[in-house]
C-alpha cells in the first residue's frame, strides 16, 4: 500500500491506542486520574503514572503480562503481574486485580483487542 498504507494504518493505530487510553481512564476514574500511559504490545507490559484521590504525589503503576480474551461476545483483560511504586497498592493489586477477568465495555473492545 505504500505511504498512504502506512498512514492508514499509523492513524488507525494512533485512534485505537486513544480508546484504549480511555477505557483505563474511565476504570480508574473512580480512585483517581491517570497521567500518562505507555503501552507496549509486543512485550505485554502497560506502564502508566495514576495521581490516588487525596493524594500529593503520583504512582508508578507497571502492569508485567496481561491477557485479552473473548467469552460470549465479550471481551475481558486478565493482569498476570503487577506492581506499583507504592508497596500498598501492589498489595492490594495481587488481592483484587491480579489474575482476575476484567470486562471490556463493548464501546471499548475492538480498541482494546488491536492495541492490546
């Protein structure tokens, strides 16, 4: 396809990393604002600075390995390892996040699916 295929393809990735941007800011909405993201696909790794509700300072959140699956037309996210610069939340990651399905909404998913 040549330049205009890699421009196609540049700006078709650049609007599904932007949905998947907003995917995780809207599942972190609730504790707090997301500042920056780093998504690399090819190694499995999401790296992304989160400023807690309440909180003066941010955090360093790594996510080490994540899975996309579908199930029934839905799709899901699983987080095999993760860790934050505050030992607390990587505590709380391993108890409730870690190794458990996490639901795409559908507005989401096909974003999710070619970035992840």
């Amino acid at each position: 396809m040549g330049i205009l295929g890699d421009a196609f393809r540049g700006a078709k990735s650049a609007g599904a990393g932007f949905a998947a941007k907003q995917f995780i800011r809207s599942y972190l909405a609730k504790y707090g604002e997301l500042l920056d993201l780093d998504i690399n696909s090819s190694s499995r790794n999401i790296l992304f600075h989160f400023l807690p509700k309440g909180e003066k300072d941010n955090v360093l959140i790594k996510i080490l390995g994540y899975e996309v699956t579908t199930q029934r037309a839905k799709t899901f996210v699983t987080i095999q390892r993760m860790e934050a610069s505050r030992e607390w939340i990587s505590l709380l990651a391993q108890d409730f996040v870690v190794g458990r399905k996490i639901e795409v909404p559908e507005q989401y998913a096909a974003a999710i699916k070619m970035v992840l």
